[in-house]
C-alpha cells in the first residue's frame, strides 16, 4: 500500500474542488501544484492567474516561485502587478483563489507571522533592487540543487537542458 503525506492528500482534494470554468488565482507550492494537477487531469480550460501578473498561465514544470520564467514564457499574457491586483483582483474576475502561507497567516490572526514572511519578501526584493544581488535567486538556485532540478544555461551555475545545447 502507497503511504500518501498529508500535504499531497491536501494537493489532491484541492485539485479536486476546481472546476474545468473556474478563474483561479495561484500561489507558489502546494496552491500551484493543486491549481495545475486540475488542468493537467479534469479542468484543462481552468483559468490560471499567478500573483506575478500571469495570465491564462500553462506551466510545462511546477513553478519554484512566482518569478519563474516558466509563468511568463507560458502565459496568454503578463500585465503588472498594480494591474493584475486592480483589475483582475478588486475586479472580482476571479472565482477561486489559492493562497500561500503569508497570506493565510494572515487571515487566520496570526499577524506576527503574516507580516513577518511579507516583509522578508518585500526585504528580498529591495535588497536585489539596491544592490543587483538577488539573494531570493540563490535560494532559488538552492532549492532547484536540493529538489534535483537541472537549471537552464542562462542560470549562472546552471547546466544547459537539452533543448539548449
């Protein structure tokens, strides 16, 4: 008998809750590998908007994070962020969304916790602003080593897939 961990019994049922017309608003981790494992098995017409500003998103591999260049090179179309949360978010064109910890930490009253993980990403951001040294990118590269995911030439460190070399 296959053992199943809570989080992948999570991912299944969630997948299982979206419909084939849904508009679905993505998170990193668990939400897109729901939002995707729908599209992939019985909602293929699922509507996949991602918080990075893509639109009608169909990722070949799971994103790492929302900066993924898999979310832009597969999507219908990329606005900016004021634009996506303004237009698509507040209005209301969304049917379901799929939120990421900070967010859920957030509604649950657990604050310090919400805000402390926003603020971490916000720090990260501003800090590859300042000083061109994106250390949310060596996390990337990081997690990509430990998960076993071979990156793309343009990575620096990375190795060419086969479609590049």
């Amino acid at each position: 008998m296959v053992d199943y961990t809570p989080n992948e019994m999570m991912t299944v049922a969630a997948a299982r809750a979206l419909k084939d017309d849904d508009v679905c608003f993505v998170g990193i981790g668990m939400p897109s590998a729901a939002a995707n494992l729908a599209r992939l098995t019985h909602a293929p017409n699922i509507t996949l908007i991602y918080e990075s500003g893509t639109l009608a998103t169909k990722p070949n591999i799971l994103p790492l994070s929302i900066g993924d260049g898999e979310l832009a090179e597969t999507a219908d179309a990329v606005v900016s962020v004021p634009e996506m949360f303004a237009y698509w978010l507040q209005g209301e064109r969304i049917d379901v969304g799929f939120l990421g910890a900070a967010s859920i930490a957030l509604v649950l009253g657990y604050d310090v916790i919400g805000w402390t993980l926003g603020l971490l990403v916000a720090g990260l951001a501003l800090a590859a602003a300042a000083t061109g040294i994106c250390a949310g990118c060596e996390i990337y590269k990081l997690l990509a080593r430990v998960r076993g995911i071979e990156l793309c030439a343009t990575c620096v460190g990375g190795t060419a897939l086969p479609s590049e070399e």
